[in-house]
C-alpha cells in the first residue's frame, strides 16, 4: 500500500455544504478503488502567498489516502474539472517515511564516542543519509 497526501485550495467564497459534498465524493472514489481515506483535515481559511484567480484567501483541505495509486488519478481528475478548486497538490510519502525511519533507525545504533562531549560526529554514511533527507 501506499500513502499520498493530496492537498487542494479552495475558492473563499464557496459554501461549506459544497465543500464536505466533495471531500464525500473523493471518499467515495477512493472506496469504489480499493483505496481509503485514512485522515481529512479541513485546514481552514488561510491567506495565499500570491493571488489566485483573483483571490488573496482560499479553505485549505488535506486528504491523507491509502491505495495503489490508481484512485489519485480519479482524484486528480475531478479536483481539476471542479470549478471552485483553485489549486492542488498530490504527494506520494511512503518512501519519504521508509527513509526517515532508516536514518532513525541507523542514528539509534551509532553510540557517541565521547559521551561527555554530548553527541559525537557522524560518520561519512550518516552524513550522507541525512543529506538524502533534507
């Protein structure tokens, strides 16, 4: 399975029931795939860093969804026919949260050499594995 982070802005101007309309029929898509929605957070009203459309405002919402992959196309799809969606965003993040696991996971079992000194350095291959992170 994985996991993607589709995130959209909305019009400030859209009603709310039009709004939880089609979070309810993303869901619904997600399902019929085989997919699931995992988490949704309704972020609020926020200000855009630059005019969009002709607004300074947009609802932010954020999806968190599990799946193969091919609900996202769906998903993607009716974001963009819907007219009252200024802006989207989808993020695979498995593989981001797999690497970030591993660092841990290696920075756990590297001990300091001089506990006193209150950390120690990193070797060449840590170095690089956080270098991959960021």
């Amino acid at each position: 399975m994985r996991t993607y982070e589709v995130m959209f802005i909305s019009a400030p101007t859209v009603a709310e029931d039009d709004l939880k309309r089609l979070v309810s029929n993303l869901e619904g898509i997600v399902s019929e795939r085989g997919g699931k929605v995992v988490n949704i957070e309704n972020r609020g009203k926020r200000t855009l860093a630059y005019r969009i459309d002709k607004f300074n405002e947009g609802i932010y919402v954020l999806l968190y969804i599990e799946g193969s992959g091919s609900e996202i196309s769906e998903v993607e799809r009716r974001l963009r026919v819907t007219d009252f969606v200024i802006r989207h965003i989808t993020v695979r993040t498995d593989e981001d949260l797999k690497r970030a696991e591993k660092v841990k996971a290696k920075r756990r079992s590297v001990t300091p050499a001089t506990p006193a000194a209150g950390g120690g350095d990193l070797d060449e291959a840590d170095a690089a594995d956080v270098d991959d992170v960021e």
